[in-house]
C-alpha cells in the first residue's frame, strides 16, 4: 500500500479514535439513585437512559478496539492484510472501514 495512502488511513482513524472517545465521555456515568420516592419517575427515566446508553457504549467500545488494532497494524507494518487469508484488503472496503480486518471474500465466508 501507498505511503500516502497510508498516512491518510491513519489520520482517518486517529479522528475517528478521538471521536469516540469523546462520545463515550459524554454519554456519562451510572446516575445516582437517590431514594426520594416523589422522584420515582425521574429515577425510572435515568435508569432506562442509562440501559440504552450501556448497548451504545458496548458498542463504541468494540469499534474503538477495531480502530486501536488498526493502528497497531500500521505501526507494524500489517496494515491491509486480511487476517484469514493473508491476502491485500481491498481499496474500496478500507475506505469505507478503515478498521477492516478481512477481504470482501473472507467476510462472505
């Protein structure tokens, strides 16, 4: 792969790295329970936030692990490699998922 090509891919993840990051903050710690029973309601809603705020952070935290492995296989000099077959990962399927670990054929398999 192209130096170039390279540098770019990494810049890419680095702000997507940084992103998430900042999302994951924002998104906020376990809400305290306080235990005013006249607050019943406002509880219930921080609590429900909370539960969809966990499947969101589960989530990004998978990506953000995707995007540190990515960046450790450029360092490596592995970058682009799929790691099923060995083969090159396709230009057009990095550009849309920088983080990709498999080929287009490895992925349908």
């Amino acid at each position: 792969m192209a130096k170039l090509n390279l540098k770019e891919f990494e810049e890419q993840l680095k702000k997507s790295q940084t992103e998430i990051e900042a999302e994951l903050k924002s998104l906020g710690e376990v809400p305290e329970m306080g235990s005013d029973i006249d607050a019943f309601d406002t509880e219930t809603d921080e609590a429900e936030g909370y539960s969809t705020n966990l499947g969101i952070k589960k989530t990004m935290k998978d990506r953000l692990q995707e995007i540190e492995r990515a960046l450790d296989k450029i360092k490596n000099n592995s970058y682009g490699q799929c790691e099923k077959c060995g083969m090159g990962i396709e230009l057009e399927v990095l550009k849309a998922s920088p983080e990709s670990r498999y080929c287009k054929m490895c992925k349908h398999v």
